[in-house]
C-alpha cells in the first residue's frame, strides 16, 4: 500500500472543482483507490492537495486514463506534483 500526496492548481473555483472530484469518487473506488484527505491551502484556493492510499501503480494508471476528465475540472495537469510514500 502507498500513500500519495497530490497538489496542484486549478483554473476554476474550488467549491466547483470539489464537484468534479466528488463526482469521480465511485471511479476512485471501484479503482481501489481511498481518499483520506481533500482541500485547498488556506492561503491560495487555486492550489488544492489530495491524499489518496492505493496500491502501487492505481493512482498513476486512474490520473492516466481519465486523464480528460481530470482536466475538465480544472485540475491543471502540468502542475501536478505527486510525492508517494510507502504505508
């Protein structure tokens, strides 16, 4: 099992955003994918951080095929950045 840490910028309103990603939950897991933690910074709501526990390589293989849904958020894919820690 593995922990990753996900931040990156998003282009539309957080409280939007959060639609979209409630939306994508059942994808998340039917994937085997938890989510322990969503939000964004309190300084700055066009950053966002989520924590997700996966198995390895489920979060790489989720982001990578829905890849268009992702971005239709306003999850700017180019700013991700992904720290993974073991569990």
């Amino acid at each position: 099992m593995e922990t990753y840490i996900v931040s990156f910028e998003i282009t539309k309103p957080y409280d939007e955003w959060l639609i979209h990603f409630e939306q994508s939950r059942p994808g998340l897991e039917a994937a085997d994918i938890a989510v322990l933690f969503r939000g964004p910074r309190t300084d700055d709501e066009s950053r966002v951080c989520v924590i997700l526990q996966a198995l390895a390589g489920k979060v790489d293989k989720f982001m990578e095929v829905n890849a268009p849904m992702i971005a239709e958020s306003g999850h700017v894919l180019e700013s991700t950045v992904v720290d993974v820690y073991k569990s």
